[in-house]
C-alpha cells in the first residue's frame, strides 16, 4: 500500500475502504453475470487503471523519511529482516498447509503475505501507541524491498505452474515500476520545491484521497470481467479467511518472541506487530496482475485477504493497547 503521513493516518480511511471495496466487488459481479457480453470492454481499461494505481503509489512514497531514522537502525533492520526473512517461512508454511495441491490458490495466498504493507498499518500503529516515526522510515525501504524481491518470490513459488513468463520480467519492473516510481517521485519534488505548502499539502491529500477509488476500479474491472470463473470458487474465501487469521496469529507470536530478544521498548514492539501483521494487498494485486495475467483466482485470493485483513489489524490494535505498560 502507500505511505501517508503518520500525523493524518487513521482507521476510518481503511475500514470506508474496505466498506468500498465490498461495494463494487457486488456491483462488479452483478455487470459480469448480468452483461457477460461485455466482459471485454470491462477490461479495456484495466491496464490504464493499474499504471495509474501505480504511479499515486509510488507518489506516496515519502523517501525522505528514511534519513530521519537513521538513530534507529537496530528497529529497521529487525523489521526488514523479519518481514523478508522470517514472514516468508511463516507464509509458506501455512500456504503449504492450506492449499497444498491447489498452485493457483498457493501462489495468490503467498504473494498476499509476501508484501508488507506500505500505508494504513501507520494508522494502526499510531493508534495502539506504537513507533510511527520509525514506520514512517519502513515505508519506502519496504516498498523498494518488496518490488525488487517480486521476480524472485515468482520464480520461487509459481516456476512450476508455467504463469511466469520471466524473460519478460525486467523489461515489466522497468515499464511498470522503475519509470512509474522515477516520474512520481520528480513529481513529487517538483511539487515540494515549486508549491507553496500549503498546495503542495493538498496535492499530497488529494493523491492519498485518490488511490482507494483507483483500486475500487480495479476491483470492479477484475470481478466484471472474470466473475464465471471466481464464482466457481467462492468456498475458497474461507479457506483464505482461515488461512490470514493464522498468519496474524503466528507473526503476532513472533514479534513478541524478536521484541524480547531485541530489547525492544513498547512503542517499537507494537512497531514490529503491526509491520509484520499487515500485508501490501493492492500493490501485489497490481503487480500480480501485470505479471500473472488471466489468472482471476490468484487475484481473488488477494482481493479476500485484503478485506478480512482490517478487522484482524483493529482486534491486533486492541490487543496491543491492552499490554500497553503505561495505559
């Protein structure tokens, strides 16, 4: 997802976005059963959609932050290293567990808990009292991390089912990514350096204000189009379900475990929860798209993991208020 400011996250943002999401998922499924005629023309403009999610991500970045937390090197690099090192295991575990046997299912459900998120988990986390100016640094470094780590996650987990076309693939990092983030963030500077504040504040809110929209459309394009074959599937959503509640429960016992060992403070404690807990489902959805096209199940398992993803960050919030030392 994409970073925003840590003074302006919140949870409303996140839940009227999910309340969206569920809206046009609905809708999406009503046009594709109602009009399957018109399939094509629903995804006509599914690429246009993705670049520009794309870009108002990248936008986002706020790669600045970064310098300011050089002091705490000791908290980003135990977050780094258990979101791109220990998650992985953690996912693959219960991916192997859940939909062993069943490739397409097992690569949507890995790629969803490969990526952590880059956007409202600071909300959450300012919330539960935790380290946002530290989470603000882990922004760009995940997002960066995760966009690098993409091919090789693919050729880990999908090399077998024949998806990848990863001749292709630098030639997609650079078409859809490394030029996306390199405009937006010349954007974003020239804005800084050219704006008064207070404009540039709100080119800044107005871009955060646009994604949720974006992604909707993307969702909608996703279900108006592909509805025949994810209807057939729909029992799977509790297998997804089931299988995102284990994952925040085993990242949960993990992070206390590393906060322990590490000597980590409360505010840095529920830091390392929340980072390793929330996952970057619309990127993945975006670059998933890109790179495993015409795979509608692989993209569902994301879009569910998404939507049941915000509940289980509010009841981790609630938990981690609860063991607040100084509440």
């Amino acid at each position: 997802m994409s970073s925003r400011d840590a003074d302006i996250a919140d949870t409303p943002a996140p839940f009227s976005a999910a309340a969206l999401f569920l809206a046009v998922i609905a809708l999406g499924a009503i046009a594709g059963l109602l009009a399957p005629a018109y399939s094509s023309t629903f995804s006509e403009g599914a690429d246009a959609t993705l670049l520009l999610l794309i870009f108002l991500l990248m936008f986002e970045l706020r790669l600045g932050a970064v310098f300011k937390a050089f002091g705490n090197t000791k908290v980003l690099g135990l977050a780094w290293a258990a979101n791109f090192l220990l998650v992985p295991v953690i996912g693959f575990g219960i991916a192997s567990l859940i939909f062993s046997g069943q490739p397409l299912l097992f690569v949507g459900l890995m790629i969803y808990f490969l990526a952590p998120c880059t956007d409202w988990f600071l909300g959450f986390t300012r919330l539960a009292k935790g380290d946002t100016e530290v989470g603000a640094a882990l922004i760009p470094i995940n997002m960066v991390t995760q966009i690098l780590l993409f091919p090789l996650w693919l050729w880990l987990f999908a090399q077998s089912t024949g998806l990848v076309e990863f001749e292709a693939m630098p030639n997609m990092l650079l078409q859809w990514f490394i030029l996306p983030l390199a405009c937006a963030q010349a954007l974003r500077f020239a804005c800084s350096r050219f704006l008064p504040q207070a404009w540039n504040d709100r080119v800044l809110s107005l871009a955060a204000s646009v994604i949720p929209f974006v992604l909707a459309a993307l969702i909608f394009q996703l279900f108006a189009t592909h509805i025949g074959v994810i209807a057939l599937s729909w029992s799977v959503i509790a297998l997804v379900i089931l299988a995102v509640c284990m994952f925040f429960g085993a990242t949960f016992a993990t992070g206390e475990i590393l906060s322990r060992v590490g000597g980590l403070s409360h505010k840095q404690r529920v830091l390392l929860s929340m980072t390793m807990a929330a996952r970057n489902a619309p990127l993945m959805l975006a670059l998933t798209a890109i790179a495993i096209p015409d795979q509608p199940l692989v993209l569902a398992v994301i879009v569910a993991g998404m939507l049941i993803e915000i509940p289980l960050l509010t009841a981790l919030k609630q938990v981690l208020v609860l063991r607040n030392p100084e509440r």
